[in-house]
C-alpha cells in the first residue's frame, strides 16, 4: 500500500468516502434504485437541515434513497470511510486479511469486521461466471483439497474434514473456482461445461474422470503428476497456472484464516478468484472494481426490513 492510498481522505471522512462511493457507483449522474429513473432533472439532492446527508429524491415514484440503497452497504452503521478502507485493504492483501486483523486496524468489533469482510466478498463475487477460454485458448482444470491435516491433530480425534476445490483458469485470462463434493466424472462435467467454451484446448492431469470429458473440447491434454510428469509437447500441456491458484489459496488458508468452514468457502473462492483475476490492476482500481460489485447484492443473516433503508 502506497503512502497517497494511507492519505486518501475517504478513508478517514465521511464526506469523502460518500462522494467517490458515489462518483464509481453513479459515474454519469444518480439513479433511484426503486424504480430505475436515470433523468437527471426528475432526481434532486436533499436540501436543507432537515435532509440527511446524501440523501435524493424521485420525482418518477416519490422515492427517497441514497448511494448505499440496493448494495451490500444497505442499513449499514458502519462508517463509508471504514468501508471503502476494508475495501482496499482486502484487495490489496494477497495473502487476505482476517477479520480479527482487520478489527484492530478499523476500530470495530471483531463481530464488524467478520460481517464486514463477507459482505464484501459478496461484492467481490461475479454474479454470472463464464464462458472463459475459447477458439486458440487454453483452458486448464484441476482440483485440490482445503482443510486440515490428520497428522497435525493434538488432541481431536475425529479427522478434519477436507473439501475438494475445483478450479478453471484460462491461461491467458481468468479463473473461476468452485466447491465440489467429489471428482466424479459427472461431477466435473457438471462444472466445467458451464464454465468452459468448448472451443478451447483443455489441459488437465491425468484423473481418469477428465477422459471422457476432454472429447468434448476442440483438444485435450494431461499430464501425470503422480509421475513427476509436469510439462508436455513442449511446454504447452501443463497445468502450472492452476497450480499456481492452488498454492496462493493454501498460502491464504495456512497463514491469514487458519480454519475455513465450508458454508463460507465459496465466498473465499470468490476473493481469490477475484484478486487472481484483477492482478494486473493497482491496489486503488482493484478496490473500485470491488466497490462496482456492491450493486443488486445483499447478505444479512437476519430477516431484511421490507421498509426502505439508506
């Protein structure tokens, strides 16, 4: 993290934090989230002391809303400035944060920070995944397991249970991971066909689930990793950038989370694919394209208010 991110001032005013959330979230002009008006002249800014700060009204439904309505951040008694601030700092973690850390750098309960972090995961997610690869690409599949380890048990006797993560990353592009419940063959096709154009060379390691599958694809390829067979044809069949995803998970689960539970697994996924996908973006425009991601999302884990909330 650069010292002008540090000295941003929406990380420490509310003013501020409002207006670029509503700079990137409303890039020409507000909207009312109630019933789409986008007419500029039908949409006016609260005035005077009795209004709420950034507070607009609809002049097509009557509505009231502001930046935060339909997003993650709805009914939020977190500061924006604290918001955007996560924001940044969970992009800009390549290994992740946790939200015991991230409580001690924001001020807010550990319990916050939690809720903080998930909801924007949430954000983070995509809400439709795919088609990756296609005609001349390359496209490579390959599983792992998350979760802890028989021999490091002191005193549990029950063995931890593992989950097997599947992921696809173009190997010019982007990658997608899922939580699967096993590598059965129709368990991978169930997955892959989903998310891979079918016109795309798919490179895999040598699971014979991926057989029949790989018929189905303009070409296919493995390698046998139980062999020490890492690299074939050259170089071009190989699954070293799913590797890759691989270790940079695990590094986030031995050395930031510890311990991830599967009912909030894909949301993990979700970040890490994310940050993989958004590599090439600065810490500042990775945490914008997250801030993008707030709209049409909510995550509570308690029965939502029908009533309007800001």
């Amino acid at each position: 993290m650069t010292k002008a991110d540090i000295q941003n001032q929406a990380f420490t005013n509310e003013d501020k934090a409002r207006e670029a959330l509503e700079r990137i979230r409303w890039p020409d002009g507000p909207y009312c989230p109630h019933c789409g008006n986008a007419d500029q002249e039908k949409i006016a800014k609260g005035q005077g002391k009795a209004a709420r700060t950034g507070l607009y009204y609809c002049a097509s439904c009557n509505g009231q809303f502001t930046v935060t309505i339909g997003t993650v951040m709805e009914d939020t008694k977190i500061p924006l400035s604290k918001w955007l601030f996560a924001m940044h700092l969970l992009g800009a973690s390549k290994k992740g944060m946790s939200a015991l850390q991230l409580s001690r750098m924001l001020g807010v309960s550990y319990k916050s920070a939690w809720f903080l972090c998930h909801r924007i995961r949430e954000a983070m997610t995509p809400k439709s995944v795919g088609p990756i690869g296609g005609r001349s690409c390359v496209v490579e599949a390959d599983e792992t397991m998350i979760g802890g380890k028989a021999k490091n048990r002191a005193y549990a006797k029950k063995e931890p249970k593992k989950h097997t993560v599947l992921t696809l990353v173009d190997r010019d592009g982007d990658s997608h991971s899922f939580h699967i419940a096993n590598v059965k063959a129709k368990t991978l096709r169930e997955t892959i066909v989903k998310v891979a154009d079918r016109k795309s060379y798919l490179a895999t390691d040598a699971l014979a689930s991926y057989e029949t599958l790989g018929r189905e694809f303009a070409g296919h390829g493995s390698v046998d990793l139980s062999a020490d067979e890492y690299v074939r044809l050259g170089g071009f069949v190989h699954v070293n950038t799913a590797e890759c995803r691989f270790s940079l998970m695990k590094r986030a689960v031995f050395g930031t989370h510890h311990s991830i539970s599967e009912a909030h697994l894909p949301r993990y996924l979700a970040e890490w694919d994310f940050k993989w996908n958004t590599r090439k973006m600065t810490d500042g425009e990775r945490a914008a394209t997250a801030i993008k991601g707030i709209e049409g999302k909510r995550l509570t884990y308690r029965p939502i208010n029908e009533a309007t909330h800001a």
